[in-house]
C-alpha cells in the first residue's frame, strides 16, 4: 500500500485539528492505519518562551514533525495527517525531504473567514485556545493566511470549511484526493 502523507493547512481557528483527526478516523474505518501530527504541539515542545512567533523554533518544530512521519510510516502507518501552518514551499519541503519511495504528499488547505475563525476560538472552552481568542492576534494570523492564498489557491486543495461538519470535511478531502485528479494537489518541489 502506497504510503499517504496529508499536509492539512489553513488559518488559526479553522478546523485543522478537527478535521485531521475525522480524516485519520475516515481512513481507519477504510482499513488504513493512520496518524495524526499537529504542529502546534510539536512546536511547544521546542519553544524557550511563550508564543509562536519564533520562526526558528518553526523550523525545528517543521523537523520534528518530519522525525516523526518517518517514525509512523515505519511503525506501518499508511497514512499520516501532519496539520499546521503550511504556507510556502519550504515549510512543505520540510517534510516532502524525507519521504521515501513509495510515498506521496497530498496539500489540503481549510478555507475559512476571518470572522468565522474568531467566534470558532471565542466559543471553543479549551484552554490552549487563548492566544487565538485575542482578536489583535486573531487579525494578525489570518492576515498571514491570506497571504499565502495565492500559492494555497495554486497548489492545493482548497475547501470551504466554514458549513460543512469535520466528518464531511474529511470524506470530501479522502475523495478528492484519492478519486480526483490526485496529482493536481501534489504541488512543486521548491530545492
């Protein structure tokens, strides 16, 4: 079975870690092992201070994630769902080097609004949800994203997660991806 390594972005409060943990599920009940890897925990696992704005920090955190797809593919996981901050070709390279033969990526990005990812964050009770819950910090990470939509838009599979429920998020995402032109959403190596 070919290995399958799904690299979930999109804005802060937009479902990722909902969805990734639906498309593992997904994938479970069809028979494949899968994994999930958020960044952001990774990320604290690195970090010497509070907040996430520490790009080196990113970048080992980017590493480590890597450390670990290698770990879960060859503990005979078939596919594994890293979820964080993707938006340039270098962070996806981080992961992409070291994938072996016999793998492939697949790029998702969770398009929702800047609205919609603030009241996610306001209602959601979790205690890891503060920083998100800070409108000023909430702006400022989405503004991020929209940056980046140009090169989201241009290579990956980009949803509309702002109607649809994480478990039909997830069957949507394992059907275009495995059904529909896999190859469009496999973008550009950037080394």
């Amino acid at each position: 079975l070919e290995r399958l390594l799904i690299v979930l972005t999109g804005p802060v409060g937009g479902g990722k870690s909902t969805v990734a943990s639906a498309l593992a599920e997904r994938f479970r009940d069809i028979g494949r092992p899968a994994a999930v890897i958020d960044l952001d925990v990774v990320y604290c696992m690195a970090r010497q201070s509070d907040g996430f704005d520490n790009e080196d920090i990113w970048t080992a955190a980017r590493r480590g994630a890597a450390a670990w797809l290698i770990v879960f593919f060859d503990s005979g996981m078939s596919v594994v769902v890293v979820e964080g901050g993707f938006f340039s070709l270098s962070a996806l390279d981080g992961l992409r080097n070291h994938l072996t033969s016999g793998s492939c990526l697949r790029f998702v990005t969770l398009d929702v609004s800047s609205k919609e990812t603030l009241r996610r964050a306001q209602s959601d009770p979790s205690p890891d949800r503060t920083v998100s819950r800070n409108i000023e910090v909430q702006q400022r990470l989405h503004a991020q994203f929209a940056q980046a939509r140009p090169f989201l838009q241009a290579h990956s599979l980009m949803i509309d997660a702002t109607v649809l429920s994480p478990i039909d998020l997830a069957q949507s995402i394992i059907l275009s991806i495995l059904l529909i032109n896999p190859d469009h959403f496999t973008p550009p190596s950037d080394t």
